[in-house]
C-alpha cells in the first residue's frame, strides 16, 4: 500500500458500495481497491490520467472504469451513501479544473462600476502621496530662476 492509498478500515467501508466488475474469459476483471487507489491518485495529484503512477493498472483501464461508474451514477450514490451514515457532509464535492471558469475581469478585460471606483480610489491616493512640486520641475527651478517651465503647450493654429 503506497502513501495515500484507502487504509482497510476506509476499503471496508467502501468497498462493498461499488459495483462488482465482471471480466470476459481472457481477460478476468482487476481488484476494485486497486483501480479505486489509481482514480484516487489522479485526483489528488491533478496529473493527467495517462501519468498515473504504473502500480495502479493501466491508465485507460483505470479511466474507462471511472467514466463508467460516473455514468451508472455510482459517485452519486457513494456520496448518498456517505452522507446518510454521517461521515462526510453533502456539501463536499470535488471541483474539476476543466469546468472552472475565470471572469474576463480576470484576464484584464474593463470592468463595471466596482473596477472605475476602485481604480478612481487608486488615482486619489496616487495624487494625495505626490508631491505638489515633482522632481523635474524641482530641478529646472533650481538651475535658473529666470527660466520658469512652460504650463501649457502653445497652440499651432
């Protein structure tokens, strides 16, 4: 049993939840525990299904059976199940990061009302912490009195 792995206390627990899986004569069907540790794995870990660690099966045997058992709704009722002996709460789902969305306001798009008063907020507190005098106008003071920088730009009509 590898670090993360379903103890035997949590397998005999669950383990008789799951379906039972038939294999065709040449081919007989793998150990639940085994293939639940491999999907366990991928999910934990965040790595695509084809990097599951070897120990676990095959990765596609492993993923075909994880799609199948969400079709037949078996995730569903393990987590009925669960709720109703009280070991876990119904608000405690797993969040695939393929469906997760950002705001366009994410990637730098406009925003609304709340992105013009925050950024007005910014500009106020940017104009309180300059000083009146900035640097450069500063310097051209200092280096002739008689010469005073233009305010405004002379209009060419």
């Amino acid at each position: 049993m590898a670090r993360g792995d379903l103890t035997d206390d949590e397998w005999a627990l669950v383990g008789s939840l799951l379906p039972a899986e038939r294999g065709r004569w040449s081919r007989p069907a793998q150990d639940n525990r085994r293939f639940l540790n491999g999907m366990l794995y991928v999910l934990r870990v965040g790595c695509p299904w084809r990097d599951m660690h070897e120990r676990y099966g095959k990765w596609n045997s492993v993923y075909v059976r994880f799609r199948r058992w969400a079709e037949q709704g078996v995730w569903d009722a393990l987590l009925e199940t669960l709720v109703e002996l009280g070991l876990t709460d119904d608000w405690q789902h797993m969040i695939d990061s393929t469906t997760v969305r950002g705001h366009s306001q994410a990637a730098g798009a406009k925003g609304g009302l709340l992105r013009r008063v925050l950024v007005e907020a910014a500009v106020a507190l940017r104009a309180k912490s300059t000083p009146a005098q900035t640097v450069r106008a500063a310097l051209l003071a200092s280096s002739s009195p008689a010469v005073k920088p233009p305010t405004t730009k002379p209009s060419m009509t």
